[in-house]
C-alpha cells in the first residue's frame, strides 16, 4: 500500500508527504503581527494620541487651541531608493489646526509640518538612515484587576492581595497584614486601613458601608480598631499618606485625589484594560455555584422573575444577565461620592432633572469689580447666555467663572459626569458540610460601562471581589497565564508619540500664555523637536528595535515574530524568576516551549508558535477545528476557530494526532486530550475541539527540524538556534527531509521576489523581470543583485521563472541568496 502522497509546496517544488495526517491548516501570514499592528497605528493611534492633547488652552483660558485633523504625505523616496542613499524611509506627518480667541471667537488656520514619521516596508521592518531594522513585540502585564494568594506557613493560612493595574497611572492595592488587618495602597504610597479607604470613596458611615459590602468579620477588625472615622477625615489622611505626612483641606484633597483616580489624562486603562476590569469584576461569574439569597422582581409588575433559594448554576446565570437592570443599585450617595467634583465653586451649573440635558446657572454671576449681577441664578443655559458670558470683558468676569464657561462642550460634561454611581450587587449564601447557610454580599461592577479610565464602580467591585475571596467566592489569578499578559507593537509607537506630545503641549501652552493673538499665528506656537527625537530616540535606541539579522530566511522570519517581555515596561533581566521564565500551559499554540535563547534572556525572549495570531486587544490566539456532535457520531468540521487562552479555559481539546475514518470521524471512542492544561482520556462525545496540526505547539523554526520529537528538548532548543546562523552557499540547495514549512518562511521573509498578479513572463535577466497580465499591463520586478546584508553577506537574488511562463499571484518568481526553487 502507498504511504505518501505526491503534494506541491510552492509552484516549483513537488514532494512526497508521509504525514498521516487527514486534514491540515495552511499558515496564516507570519508577518501579520508586525503589518497588521502598524496600520492600526497609522489609523487610529495617531489621531488618538492627537485628541488626548487637543485641545490645548491658554492658563489664563482666553486663547484655544484646537485639532482638525491630520494626515500624511507619500514618502519622498521608497524603501529601496531610502536604503540606498541612506535615508530613513519616511513621510511627512501635517497637522490642520485652528487657534481660537475664546473672548472675542475670532479664529486662525493653518495647516503645520508636525515630524518625519518612518514607515513600515511591505516586508514588516524600517530603514532608518539606509539601515533595516526591525521592532520587536513586547508582551507585558495586561492593565486589568488581579488577585493572588500566598500561603502563610505560621498559621497554615491563605492571605490574599488584589492589585488594579492600569495602562498608565495609579495602582491600587489591597492586603492583609499579620494580625488580620486589612489594608489598602493607592499608587505605591503608605497603606491606609481598608475601611478608611471606603470611607474615603464616599461611604460617610459603619452602616452605609456594612449596607453595601454585609457584615463582614474582616471589615469589624478595622471598625473596632478605628470607629469614629468619616468621608472627610479619611480623604485628607488618604492624601496625607501619598505627600509624607502633609495635611491639606478637605476640598483640596478631595480635588487631588479625585483627578489622581478619574481623570482621562491621568489615568488610562486602555480597551483592554477595561475589557479585562468588565470580565473579572462580572458579579454573576463570582455568583456562579451558589443560591439566591433574594427574589429579583420586575418592579413593574412585582412579578418575581427568580426566587430565593434558586441555585446559580449556568443556564441559569444565563438567563440572569438578561435582566441586570433588576439588580442594578446605588451603593454609595452621589453627593458625597469622591468620582464627582466638589459642590464649591468648581461648578457654577446643575441638573434640575436627571434625565433632561438642559442645564441652569447655579449661583449669581457677578460683575468682578462692581457686584452687578450680570446672570442669575436658575437661569437656564443656553447660547444666548454663554454670549453674554463670552462678551463681557474677562477682567469682568472671575477668571475661575470665565474659564468654566469657555467651553459649552465642557460644560455639559462637568455636570453629566456628576452622575450617580451603579453596581450590580447579589446577596446569595452557600451551603457548608454540616448544612449551615452562610450569607455573602457579592458586588459587581456596571457592566454598561465602557469608559476606558477607572470609575467608582469597578473600585467598589473589586473591594467586594477581594472580600469574597475569604469566602470561597471568586478565583485566584495566575499572573504569568497568556489571558493576563498581551503583545504590544503599535502601541510601543503610540506611547513613544505620546511622550513627545505631551512635551510639546507643554510647550505650547507656555508660548499661548505669553502671547496676543493678533500677533501670534498657529504656526508659531508649535516647536516639535521634542517630538522628533522621542521618536527617533526609539527606533535608534530602544531595546525592542533591533539591528535586522540578515544571515538567512529563518532568522529574518523568526526575527519578526520574537517576543520580548524585556524593554520599557516591560521586565527587568536580573529581577525575573524561575516562575516567569518557566513554560505555562497556556503556551500552547501560542508560545513556542522550545525556542527561547541560551543565556540570561532565557524564557524571557520567545517566539511565537506557527499558527499563532494577536486578537483586537493584544491576546495571542490560536486555532481550533470544531467537533461536531450529530446522529451519535463526533465528527471533526473544517470550520476552525482562533481562541485566546481565556476563551480555550474548560473547552477540552482532543490532540491532533487522533485516528480519524474517511468521514472525518474518530475511530475510537475514547481519545486523549487536554482541559485547563490537564492531559486524560475522555469520551469522543466530550470533545469541542481539535488542534489543527502537531507543529501548532512550535515555532517555525523549530517545526523546520524534521522529526523533531525524536530530538532531546535542550538538543532541539539550540537546534533552532542555529539554524538561524547557517550562512548561504554559494549554489543553494534544498534539503533532501523537509517538513512543508519551508516555501512558507520564504515567501513571508521578504527576501525572494512574489507576483503581485496573474500574467505571462515577457521579459527576465539577471536584475529584472516584466510580466504583462491579462489586461495587457507590464508590471516590472527588479531584483536585488550585490547588495550588502547587515551581516556583511551578499543579498543575491536569482530568477526561477522563464521566458513566456505563466505565473500566477503568489508565485515565487526569483530566488533570494539562501533558497532554492522558492524553499
């Protein structure tokens, strides 16, 4: 019996494969992560980082700066040509700006050359000054809310710790010290008792606290130890801990921390971070497993839509979180509440009703010399008003007044942000051996929430998450798991125009301040130097942007789809342990177990496995073929899945090595496979999914070792290692053992020469090739003869195709320096 088939790899190269194999998945594009993440930046990362700035105003509030929008202009050399001279392939990035006179709404234009932004080739890498270089993904901590354990040995004891990370700004921190105490840390400061920190969130009293959270034996520690403590106290000792000791006004405090924790500037979850924060702090997957302590009604009919004593199991949490609204609460009085402005004179306007956008004056306005009243209070705000406002001499007016009013858009958001503050909060019990029921308040945060900075809600939620976690209720987090870490590209970029951003605002507003606007143009108020050099600093400098290994295919392809957890923000060398350099079974299909270099950076510095892809927010995923379960048969689909290691949790997954019949269905009725990274024997009727292929699990380097189980791991490790430092012959061969990847690496490297489209070969020589497709169009190839590598080798590439050959899109048409016949 024949056991190979004859199968093309390529358009040149055919082999016998003896895989065993029925079904298989081709590889995605392996440079995807680095083009894809670009465009993204290009699309949205700039004018995002450009909002976060504009629109920029005067100290005194009397001039403003606004953004239009941006764009970029077509390079003035391409990458070839940039290389060549030794020039950074880049474009010009104009901003369209208007400069406003709040007081007299006069306005300028202009339309200013803000930097020299470097472009990514079709390849995935940047020429910067006639040198490729590549930027490597970092993989780093997702912002988000985590909860860890740690077993004190003196008393056999679980103690717990939370942490809510964000993008950018304050940590906040809770644990539990020796004695039982539990305390609380806002941005690596002094800790504050658990419950002076509730009280400082708002909660005035014991039993506005013991309301919202139950009564909890933890919390009675701190009441015992401190009882008389209220809001105000508790907010100037908050701010006494962050400034070593001192002691400032309420108000001032309260205003201090406040913008420390919501403001948008200050503070940045990122849509990660608030993905992550809606999915963790999710009341009903904490409410899973337990039993309603309570009706939940719809108050418009009193009608109960689930009794106490319903047990929470699935189907059952599923239905529940199609009426959220029934258990949607106010926990903490929106007066007192530290996420709203004061009620001094910060807000000059209110709400008469909550759900009406009309606004009214809330005190008189007067003028600032002679007491006139100029508006009256109640007066409801409208144009006419914010005219008079704007008209009136500002020496008029208080400055504080003046500037509150200059912008209507900011008017309106100042008081629809004074909104109350909802949770989503269950009181459910569970069910002990001796059958005692014991009674648990668990709060979730607003799951309608989509603002991208931290609120008052996710805050209460994860101090109820953390109390729960005495109880039994809710799961600990394994730090150094794939759903808690994600890949960064575009955004490296984004932060590094950030920084210079914010230097230039600076800038900006020093020249506004100093400056008439009938003398001053929007021009020039803008000096980007900072900018430029923030930018080039991180390609020149940066630990994540590398000197592009040229040696060879693999290493140019395996050099593109490195994962660094090293770099700014990322770890440091010498401080990381066993725990984060060790292989986590999450790795798999995502994270190659085997490639990793020899040395310090061991563990530290990966690569992606062969089918792995990035999600939306950075999570790496890979794919799954679906089993299909009809007429008592499991039959393997060719659907196929991309799932990130959250999504893979509970799923049990069968391996691809699984005997299959003719129609895809399993042979045995038992088959091994894996769950939550456990490996057993289960029912064929159990399995979800299948993995798609056995060099899933590796790198692309590694799956080119042919028989690579048959290997020793360290003997694999630097295997693929070395692979990367064979160095071209002079008349390239293709090896005799193959494993089918190796047309694949080539194409995607960059280093051979692909057609664009279908069409018949019209002319080839030795540096150029013209195909004219079906629409009787020539398009010409020219390829790289002598050149010289980063490596001091020769760049040489060969044509494989002849004379009236037809070709199509695809197809490999000229051979690089270390390939032969597109492999």
């Amino acid at each position: 019996m024949k056991k190979y088939c004859n199968v093309k790899y390529g358009n040149k190269v055919e082999r016998r494969n003896y895989s065993k194999m029925k079904y298989d998945l081709d590889l995605p594009n392996l440079i995807e992560i680095q083009t894809k993440s670009f465009q993204e930046f290009l699309d949205y990362g700039i004018k995002t980082s450009l909002k976060s700035i504009f629109p920029i105003e005067s100290y005194n509030g009397d001039l403003k700066l606004h953004f239009n929008d941006f764009f970029l202009e077509e390079p003035k050399f391409n990458a070839e040509e940039s290389r060549k001279r030794g020039f950074t392939y880049s474009a010009e990035l104009f901003l369209n700006v208007t400069l406003e006179n709040v007081i007299t709404q006069q306005t300028k234009k202009a339309r200013i050359l803000m930097t020299d932004l470097p472009l990514m080739t079709v390849a995935g890498t940047f020429i910067i000054n006639g040198t490729e270089r590549v930027v490597v993904s970092q993989i780093v901590r997702s912002a988000g809310a985590y909860f860890t354990s740690k077993l004190d040995n003196k008393i056999n004891k679980n103690r717990f710790t939370a942490q809510i990370i964000p993008t950018r700004g304050a940590w906040i921190e809770f644990e539990q010290n020796n004695k039982d105490f539990l305390y609380a840390k806002l941005d690596r400061s002094k800790k504050i008792p658990l419950t002076k920190f509730i009280h400082a969130l708002g909660f005035d009293t014991q039993k506005e606290i013991e309301k919202a959270f139950g009564i909890n034996s933890l919390l009675d520690l701190s009441f015992n130890k401190d009882n008389d403590s209220n809001c105000n106290d508790a907010i100037v000792e908050l701010y006494s801990k962050l400034h070593q000791g001192e002691r400032v006004p309420t108000n001032a405090a309260r205003e201090f921390i406040r913008n420390r924790l919501f403001d948008k500037d200050k503070y940045d979850l990122s849509l990660v971070g608030r993905y992550k924060l809606n999915r963790k702090l999710d009341v009903l997957n904490r409410a899973e497993n337990t039993f309603l302590a309570q009706d939940i009604k719809d108050l418009t009919n009193n009608k109960i839509l689930f009794s106490a004593g319903t047990f929470l199991n699935y189907e059952v949490i599923k239905k529940l979180s199609l009426h959220r609204d029934k258990f949607r609460v106010e926990l903490v009085n929106s007066d007192f509440h530290l996420q709203n402005q004061n009620h001094d004179n910060n807000l000059f306007t209110y709400r008469k009703n909550i759900n009406d956008d009309q606004i009214y004056i809330k005190e008189d306005i007067l003028h600032f010399q002679t007491g006139q009243v100029l508006i009256k209070a109640d007066t409801l705000l409208d144009d006419d008003v914010l005219k008079i406002l704007l008209e009136t001499h500002k020496y008029n007016i208080d400055d504080k007044i003046m500037k509150y009013f200059a912008n209507k858009e900011y008017v309106h958001k100042v008081v629809k942000d004074r909104q109350k503050v909802f949770n989503e909060s269950l009181e459910v019990y569970v069910v002990d051996n001796k059958n005692n029921k014991r009674f648990i308040k668990i709060i979730g945060n607003d799951q309608s929430e989509d603002a991208e900075n931290i609120v008052l809600s996710d805050i209460i939620a994860s101090i109820s998450y953390y109390l729960n976690l005495y109880h039994n209720i809710g799961t600990i987090d394994d730090i150094d798991h794939l759903g808690n870490r994600r890949l960064r590209y575009g955004e490296l970029l984004k932060n590094q125009l950030r920084v210079g951003l914010n230097r230039t605002k600076k800038n900006i507003k020093d020249r506004m301040s100093i400056s008439k606007f009938e003398s001053i143009t929007p021009g020039g108020l803008f000096n980007f130097s900072s900018l430029s050099m923030a930018i080039k600093t991180f390609f020149c400098s940066s630990r994540l942007s590398h000197f592009m290994d040229q040696i060879n295919p693999l290493a140019i392809i395996t050099q593109k789809r490195r994962i660094s957890a090293l770099g700014s923000g990322g770890i440091d060398r010498d401080r990381a342990g066993v725990e984060l350099r060790d292989v986590n079974d999450s790795y798999y299909g995502r994270l190659c177990p085997i490639e990793t270099p020899e040395g310090p950076s061991i563990g530290l510095i990966c690569s992606l496995a062969t089918y792995a892809q990035v999600d939306r927010y950075g999570f790496i995923e890979t794919p799954f073929f679906k089993v299909i379960h009809e007429n008592g048969k499991s039959v393997v689909s060719h659907q196929y899945e991309y799932l990130t290691s959250i999504q893979e949790e509970n799923r049990i997954i069968a391996t691809s090595s699984s005997c299959l019949n003719d129609d895809f269905s399993f042979k045995q009725t038992k088959v091994i496979a894996r769950r939550n990274g456990e490996i057993s024997l289960y029912n064929v009727d159990q399995i979800d999914y299948i993995d798609v292929s056995p060099k899933q699990i590796v790198s692309v380097a590694t799956a080119s070792i042919p028989f690579l189980e048959h290997n020793d791991a360290s003997r694999a490790l630097m295997g693929a290692n070395m692979q990367r430092q064979a160095l071209p012959l002079l008349i390239s061969e293709a090896p005799i053992v193959a494993t089918g990847i190796e047309h694949r690496i080539v194409k995607d490297s960059g280093c051979v020469v692909v057609a664009e489209d279908d069409g018949i070969v019209v002319y080839v020589d030795a540096k150029k090739i013209i195909i004219e497709n079906n629409h009787g169009e020539q398009k010409s190839y020219i390829l790289s003869t002598f050149d010289k590598s980063n490596q001091d080798t020769l760049i040489l590439q060969k044509p494989i195709v002849k004379l009236n050959e037809n070709v199509h899109k695809g197809d490999i048409i000229a051979d690089g320096s270390s390939t032969h016949q597109g492999e």
